[in-house]
C-alpha cells in the first residue's frame, strides 16, 4: 500500500516536472523570431494555423488544422535530422523533451476533441508552440550555420 502511494507521489511529481518543463522551454522567446522565414521557405502552414486559432474556427476545422501541425512537425523533423549541416545541436534533450510534448498533446488532442472544445482548441494551440519551437530551432541554427 505504501509503495504504491509512493509511486503515484512519484509519477504525479515526474508529470508536474515534464509539464512545467514544456512551459518553461515554451515561453523562451528568442532573440529573432524565424517562424514566418522558415514556414515561408518550406511550405509549411503553421502561421495559417496559428491565425485560424486565434479567430474563431469551427470545431469542424480542427481536425483539418491538426493535419497541418502534424504535417509541419514531421516535415520540420526530417530537415532537421537530415540536413548535416544541421544536425549537430547542442539542445539535443530539449528538442527530446519538445517531441514527447508534441506527440502527448496529439494524444490529448484526439481524446478531448470530440468531448471538450476548449480543451481542444488549447492542446492545438501548444501543438503550435511546439513546431513554432522547432522552426525557429531550424531557422537559428540555419543563421548560424551561414554566418560561418
């Protein structure tokens, strides 16, 4: 009976660590701002999303909207793991942290769009940060690498 109080005094610590972890990473703001460069420069439609989101979009649309995240995040991946000049990034456990985030927001996601609006609405808009946090990621190092 004690172990098992311990373990979910354990898990309910290391799941209030994961999220507060994510919001700290998330609230980061840098020094520029590369989203609108790199959406622009590979087709991604993650400031289309980010506008849809703040109007007021049918409950209708999110799934469509969920798609474009999804589709920007996988998309932003690749280059980033493919392309060498880069791959080499000294923010590896972060970028870790931020892709457990996106995939447990797109469980949350389907879980609570067919039950809660709001709550829908909110895992989407997180689902954003998180390829925002990973385009400007590209777009820094990108300027650095070019900056060499």
């Amino acid at each position: 009976m004690i172990g098992a109080i311990v373990i979910a005094i354990t898990v309910g610590l290391l799941a209030y660590w994961f999220r507060y972890a994510c919001r700290l990473i998330l609230s980061t703001k840098p020094a520029r701002d590369y989203t609108a460069e790199v959406a622009a420069a590979n087709e991604l439609s993650i400031v289309q999303v980010q506008q849809e989101l703040s109007s007021d979009c049918e409950p209708g649309q999110f799934d469509v909207l969920q798609k474009k995240l999804e589709r920007d995040y996988h998309l932003l991946n690749y280059l980033v793991h493919h392309s060498p000049a880069l791959k080499a990034s000294p923010d590896a456990l972060e970028q870790r942290i931020m892709m457990l985030d996106f995939e447990l927001l797109k469980a949350c996601y389907a879980i609570t769009v067919r039950i809660s609006r709001s709550n829908a609405k909110r895992a989407l808009r997180e689902m954003t940060r998180v390829v925002c946090y990973f385009a400007n990621s590209m777009g820094e190092r990108a300027g650095y690498v070019a900056a060499e």
